[in-house]
C-alpha cells in the first residue's frame, strides 16, 4: 500500500508517517517509481506505536516494542526490553499518582479552611452582589 491508505487505515496523517520513518521506526522502501510502499506488518507497528502513545508512551519509549515487531514476535510486548520500558513507565505512573494525591489532599484542606472562614465571616453565606452595577 502507498503512504496515504497506510495512513488513513491507521488513522494519522502522511506527515506523520514521514516523521517516524525519519526517526527509524517505520521502514523506507520505495517501489522503483519512487513511492513509498508499506505492508500490514507496517500498519501493525503503527498501531502498536499509536497504542503505546495513548497510554502516554513517548515516541522514543516506543522504540522496543518496534524493535520486538521487527524480530518477528507476534507482540511488540514479547521482549525484554519492552517489558523494561512497562515496569519503567508503571513506575512514573505510580510516582504521578502520589504526586496528584497529594496536591488533592492540600487543596481539599484548602477547601474546608476556606468554607470554614467564609461560613464565620457571613453566617448563611455571601450576600448577593449586583455585578451590573456602576
């Protein structure tokens, strides 16, 4: 298949598919008209690489599991190395994780302090303001 059909099949643009062809990660044959010519093992990288990006992969962490297609694994996850780039990226998540439970925790006290004071300072609540006025 030419690039366009690779790249409406696997739902990105021609743009994109020169990018990953640029960084190595999609292969560059020409047909001897000059075209670029790919194959369903082509679109099976592209969506392991899309895959890897919608968990919040980035394009070189894709790298491996690429590498693992190419070798001839039915999955890009087959490889050790590609389970290394898992067990790294489970890691980021986990520190992200404790990382936003600990702001919520600070801005739900933050809450309670502020609804705490504004309940002592106007008993029932804030009056009514005109935002019309001059």
């Amino acid at each position: 298949m030419r690039i366009g059909e690779l790249a409406a099949r696997a739902g990105t643009t021609t743009r994109t598919l020169r990018y990953y062809e640029s960084r190595g990660l999609l292969p560059a044959r020409r047909a001897v008209n000059g075209y670029r010519t790919y194959d369903e093992d082509d679109l099976r990288l592209l969506q392991q690489i899309r895959t890897l990006q919608d968990f919040g992969f980035d394009l070189e962490e894709t790298r491996p599991f690429v590498d693992c297609l190419r070798a001839g694994h039915p999955a890009g996850d087959a490889c050790p190395a590609s389970l290394a780039v898992y067990r790294r990226k489970l890691g980021e998540l986990d520190s992200l994780i404790k990382q936003l439970q600990s702001v919520r925790a600070q801005v739900g006290a933050e809450l309670a302090r502020a609804e705490l004071e504004a309940e002592a300072e106007l008993p029932g609540g804030p009056e009514p303001r005109c935002e019309l006025g001059g």
